[in-house]
C-alpha cells in the first residue's frame, strides 16, 4: 500500500466508517460492500431552510449607556436580559446529506477474497477491490477539482448491476419530498435524476443531482427509477448535483454540459491540481514500514494513553491534511467538514466561529496549503455587510462586528437569548480574520493583504474605537459588555462581565495590526496613530491570586476552572502575543492557567487548543497529554474522521484538520523573525523529519530533520522574498542563529543539541 493512504479489509458497517472524497464542493462517502455499493453524495451548500431566515440582531443600541450601567454595578443578569430582545434561541439552517448511489449485483452473497478498501490522498480517490469466483472486481471513484464531477469507474467480469438513486438517508425528515428518474438515452448510455423538495417556505426550494451511466461492451435500460447493466466490461458513472431556487423538470437534463467520459483521464486533470497542494508536506517521525502497512482497523488500536505511536500519528498528519484540503473550496471546512452521513447534525453542522473553524484552518498556512485560507476570506467577504449590520444595530457603531456561528449564507448575529449573550461577544472579527492574517505574514501576499483583508482590519479597529467610550478610575478603557465563549465568571451571576481576556486581547490586537497594516501600505495615517493611542489606553492582563492568567481582567470576576474553551489564553495562541522570550511572567501566568483549567466534556476542540498553547508554552509534556486525549479516548473512525466526544460520540473534523497544525506547532514555532526548532519535542519521536512546512516568519523550512541521540537538529529554509530570521532552539546550548536569506535560495542551518 501506498504511505500516502489508508486502507480497509472490510466495508463500512455505518456511515462515520465511509472513506471519503472531496473537492471542496462535493463530498462522497464510499461504503464499499462488494455487492450493494452505497455512496452517499454531499454538497457544502446544502443547508435546510428554517427560522433563521430573515431574523436579524436585535436593535438595542439605545440600551447600552443603561446595560454598562447595570454590569458595572454587578446586575450581570438583568443586563443579559435587556440587552436582548426576550427572542429564544434560533439556529442556523442545518448542513445535510444529499442523495444516495446504490450499486447492486444481481451476485448477492457470493464470497469475497483479497478485499481492499483505499483512500489514496495523493489522488484523492477512493478504491475498493476483491476477488471472487467470477473473476477480480475494482471499483474507483473520486471527486474532480477540474470538472466539478463526482467520477465513479466500476471494473471486472461480466458487469450485471443496478443503479438507481435515493434519498434513503437515515433521519430525513418526513417532509423532504424526493422524486427519481431513470431513462436510458443511447446505445450502452443512460441517465438518473433526483430532485428533492424542501417543505414550503422562504429559501431555496429543493436540492438534488443527475448521474450519467455509460457502460462499455454491454446493455442498458431503464425500469422505472432503476437503470440495469448487462454484460458490461466497465461501467462510468458521472454526477453532479446542486441546490435550487427554482425546482427544475427531472424530465430535462439537470446539468446539460457533460464531462468527458475518460476516468483516467478526469483523475489525471483533477490529481494535477489536488496532487501538488497534498505532495507539498511530508512527515517522518521514525515508524517502522510494517506498522505503516497496518489496515486502519489495527493502526487505530495502536492508539496508547501513555505514548503517541508515530505510526498513527504519521497517518492522522497525512489524512488531516487530505481531508481538510477535500473539504474546502467553495467554503472552508465545516463541523463535519464536507461530509454526513444522516440528517440532524449536531450544532446545525454549520461553521461554529468561536474557536472550531480556527482549529481547523490552523493547518493550512503551517503545512504548506496557505491557497484553502482564500475559501475563509470568500466566505466573510460574502457576509461583512452583515457584519456591518450587527455592529451598527446592536451597539451603533462603525466597523464589523461577526457572529458565533454561520450557515455560509449570511452572517446576521441572532443565535443568542436572555442566557447566552452572544451579541456581548467582541473578539469575533479579530479572531476570524487572524487566519488571513496568518497567510499574508507566511506569504507576503501584498496585493491580498491590500485588496482583500486590510480594509477588515481596518473595520475591526473603527468598531472598538467607536465601542471603548468608558474608562476605569485610572483612565484606562473599558470593555463592556464583554463575553468569554461560552463560559462566565465563577459566581454563576450570568455569563456577561467587563475585559474577558480575549475580548481583550482582541481589542488589542485589532487595533495594532490595522496600524501596522496601514503604516506598511502607507494609508490611514491618522488613524493609524489614533488606534495605537487607543491600545496603549486598554487594560492589562489580570494574573490572579493563584499565579494564573485570569479570564477577566475586572476585579471581582473569577475563572470557571472547569470548561472546553480556553478562550482567556489567545494572546498565547494564535496571537504570539504572551511569549515565554518577549513576556516571561506572564507566559508562566499563561502556564498555570492551562495547567488548572478542567476538561468539562474532553471536547476535541478543547483539547487540541490545549495542545496548541502547550506548545507555544514550550511544554511539551502538556501538548503530548492533549493529543493523548483524543488517541487515547476512542476518537478516531476507521476512516480517520474523528468524534467530537470520547466513544465516537458525534461525527466531527475539528481534531482530524488540526491535528496536523498541532504536531508542526510541537516541531516548528514562528513569528516574525523568528523561526524555533523542536520547542514541545515528545520524548518518543527521537528522530525525524518534516517537510514543506510554512512560517508566520515568511520563510519556508522546506526541511527539517533531528536526530536526538546524535544531538543534532538541521533546517533547510528559504524565502520568496528577502528576509531576515533568528533560528533558535531551548534545546542548543547556542541557541540563536541569524540567517539572512536571498529569494528563492535555500539555506542549511544546523542545530546542535544539548
């Protein structure tokens, strides 16, 4: 088997097992049973219609001098109240499966040797192969980037097979309506079509697809909703699908442009482009070919809650990379990334922007894919004028102000009620625009950052210029109303305060990074100084009575010890603002905060945020713990998606697309100017390699190799611009090596090791 794969030697017994394609469109989920093939086919734009559409963010913008009144004077709760409008929580439209291939033969149960189930990573295809006494079976299928074509190619003996299509989803709602079609169109060619109804209302209608049936060497017809083939040598089936605003005829053709009947063909166009961005980042960490060849089945029970078993964490880094590049594309990546296999997705299966979408999109820059952040820009740039409306609505100001959660089809803030008050939560646009500005500093895109993100920074900062009109005793600025996802104080008198770290730190870091932005693009001037005015007039950090970074910095607001998010430690990750180099006391303060948060539900999401600000910490030992915890804690499906909770409880892509960031960020730490080797090293992986890594330094390390019994770390870099960067390690007795670099000339610097 391929190292860039993973493979099977049974089918799917449910549907979180399916292998999975994508093109960050389309998604489908291979079941592989030899005989009665299902293939469920998603589309990221498949969002049930509910209430949601057409709420907005309440107007109380006239309330907010009364509201910072009542939470200063410690009425947190009756300020929740009045600063809603009585609504009750309303989610966003659900993401949900589209409709099902069914391939059956007419062979049923006959027995089956040498059965393979594959997903290829380098392609992006999904195999399944097996013998029997008619001959040798194989059957391919992927999802094109070039053509926009769900491909599937059956081979073997004598095909006899019928294909029809469903909407036999588990948990469909009674009220989706499907209708199929069949019809055979030629010699050796037919047609299938099905169209579902959403029930009556605003939105889009309906949703469905149309698959193309060319069969080579034998017949085909049409019965009702089936098509049959008879005497095939090989059988191509071709699909698109799509969600309306007008329901079409299923008698006409859905998509009238067809693709070209050649699979190798398709795969070669589609595995150019798919290929090169995947090819770009390898990792070696030292496990034997033998455990590399495992089935995914003994890889996952390798999993030990005491040690990261290279073998399996090799093939998390590479799947988590697979799968978070086959899942963006027109959207970046949702709660389940581009896949489901039944209806009722938890959360709504949208984007959940308070920490989940971050976590995912941290591997993108870091290796080597910073091309998947542009579906992240698409998508706020298809909402900031929401943005702009919760601002100017809730709290009257200019600027952007964004939401905990979207659908992908707008971005109005009105998931909240008297008890969660998300309108209080300010750090929203900081937070999600910090991966853009990640990509600028690892690409140095100025016409990005130019045409495309600095006019957001600059909205991010006129909202809290506009917003921070009170101050404190000493003349310092205060945030009020401030929210720290998704936990309050420790008193439990409501969850609202003033400065929750992160609305702080977001604060801060907007107002900076829109001057600095500015100054670097010589525009806005004025107001570049007045927001670096402004910042020096916020608050600083509270350490607590127990040595640790205090989620607020108000007297009087106590830490919830015991929850999932770790929202108060952002100035540590992404941020790099809390360093133990540049701010020793309070990273050690940072430290302690991490070290006595609870993990509440061991969340996937809570525990590789742990791990990434373990790292950043230089704790290696803490960031080991917390990948431990998803490994050790059955979290992984034999088609290394994971689950959200321990016990495979709730299909999820957070841990699968940031664990591959999480393993980087124990390896390599960037910021600008400076690029730190081995700085969270697990003890196990005594030697290794990782390739084709990117920095927030703006250089590439297109290698870096480490052997710690020969005590010796080397680095390969290099930059498309000039650059200038200090390479360092806590683990060199010379811990500090300044490397000029020229563009596009690598340069070996070696590390030696204490």
């Amino acid at each position: 088997m391929p190292v860039h794969s993973v493979y099977d030697t049974r089918p799917a017994d449910r549907w979180e097992d399916a292998f999975l394609s994508g093109n960050g469109e389309y998604g489908i989920m291979v079941f592989g049973h030899p005989h009665r093939e299902r293939i469920v086919h998603n589309h990221h734009r498949y969002v049930l219609p509910n209430e949601s559409l057409g709420m907005r963010p309440p107007a109380v913008a006239d309330r907010l001098g009364h509201v910072r009144d009542l939470i200063l004077a410690g009425d947190r709760e009756r300020a929740q109240r009045e600063f809603s409008d009585g609504r009750t929580m309303a989610w966003t439209q659900a993401f949900h499966p589209g409709h099902v291939l069914h391939l059956d033969a007419p062979t049923g149960e006959s027995p089956v040797e040498d059965y393979r189930r594959v997903t290829d990573f380098t392609t992006g295809e999904v195999w399944v192969s097996w013998s029997d006494g008619a001959g040798e079976w194989t059957r391919r299928a992927f999802v094109s980037r070039t053509d926009a074509v769900a491909v599937v190619e059956i081979t073997g003996p004598e095909i006899d097979l019928a294909v029809r299509l469903s909407g036999e989803v588990p948990g469909r709602p009674a009220d989706i309506a499907f209708t199929t079609f069949a019809q055979a169109v030629g010699d050796g060619e037919a047609r299938l079509a099905v169209v579902a109804l959403y029930p009556p209302g605003p939105g889009a209608v309906g949703f469905g697809g149309e698959t193309r049936v060319v069969a080579t060497a034998g017949r085909v017809t049409a019965e009702g909703d089936v098509v049959r083939v008879r005497g095939a040598a090989k059988v191509l089936l071709l699909t698109r699908l799509d969600r309306w605003e007008r329901l079409p005829d299923v008698d006409v053709r859905l998509f009238p442009a067809e693709p070209p009947t050649d699979y190798d063909g398709l795969l070669a166009r589609h595995a150019a482009v798919h290929g090169e961005l995947y090819g770009r980042a390898t990792i070696d960490l030292g496990a034997s070919d033998s455990a590399r060849q495992l089935p995914v089945g003994e890889l996952i029970a390798r999993a030990d809650a005491k040690e990261l078993d290279a073998a399996l964490v090799e093939a998390l880094f590479r799947s988590g990379r697979y799968l978070l590049l086959s899942s963006s594309g027109v959207l970046p990546p949702r709660l389940t990334g581009l896949w489901l296999g039944e209806w009722g997705a938890a959360w709504s299966g949208d984007f959940t922007t308070d920490a989940n979408i971050n976590l995912q999109m941290a591997s993108a820059v870091l290796t080597g894919m910073p091309e998947l952040i542009i579906p992240h820009a698409e998508l706020i740039g298809a909402q900031i004028d929401d943005w702009r409306t919760n601002a100017r609505t809730i709290y009257g100001t200019r600027g952007i102000l964004a939401p905990s959660r979207t659908d992908g089809e707008h971005g109005l803030l009105f998931h909240l009620d008297d008890d969660w008050p998300w309108t209080m939560w300010l750090a929203g646009a900081d937070w999600l625009l910090f991966p853009l500005y990640e990509y600028w500093q690892a690409t140095g895109d100025d016409d990005f950052l130019a045409r495309t993100l600095a006019p957001w920074l600059v909205e991010a900062a006129l909202f809290f210029e506009d917003f921070l009109t009170r101050e404190d005793a000493e003349g310092r600025v205060l945030l009020v109303p401030s929210y720290s996802p998704e936990v309050g104080p420790r008193d439990v008198r409501g969850v609202a305060g003033v400065n929750a770290t992160m609305d702080l730190a977001a604060a801060r870091h907007a107002l900076i990074t829109a001057a600095d932005v500015c100054a670097h693009l010589g525009m806005e001037q004025d107001a570049a100084d007045r927001w670096r005015a402004l910042a020096e007039r916020l608050p600083p950090y509270r350490v607590d009575d127990r040595g640790a970074l205090a989620e607020w910095a108000w007297p009087g607001l106590e830490t919830a010890d015991d929850h999932r998010h770790i929202s108060h430690l952002y100035p540590v990750w992404p941020l790099h603002e809390i360093t133990p180099d540049d701010t020793p006391v309070l990273a050690a303060a940072a430290h302690e905060a991490l070290l006595i948060r609870g993990d509440e539900n061991m969340s996937a999401h809570g525990s590789l945020h742990r791990a990434l600000v373990a790292a950043r910490l230089k704790d290696g030992e803490t960031a080991k713990a917390n990948v431990l915890k998803i490994l050790g804690s059955d979290m992984v499906f034999r088609s290394l998606m994971t689950s959200h909770n321990p016990g495979l409880e709730i299909y999820n892509a957070d841990a699968a697309h940031c664990l591959p960031a999480v393993v980087v960020e124990m390896l390599v730490d960037s910021r600008p100017g400076v690029v730190e080797v081995l700085p969270a090293l697990p003890p196990e992986w005594r030697t290794g390699s990782l390739r084709g890594i990117g920095t927030r330094a703006g250089v590439s390390v297109d290698e870096l190799t480490w052997d710690v019994e020969r005590r010796v770390a080397q680095l390969v870099l290099s930059a498309r611009h000039e650059r200038e960067v200090v390479v360092q390690s806590r683990r060199a007795a010379d811990q500090r090596h300044l490397v000029r670099l020229r563009p596009h000339t690598p340069v070996t610097v070696t590390v030696w090791l204490d």
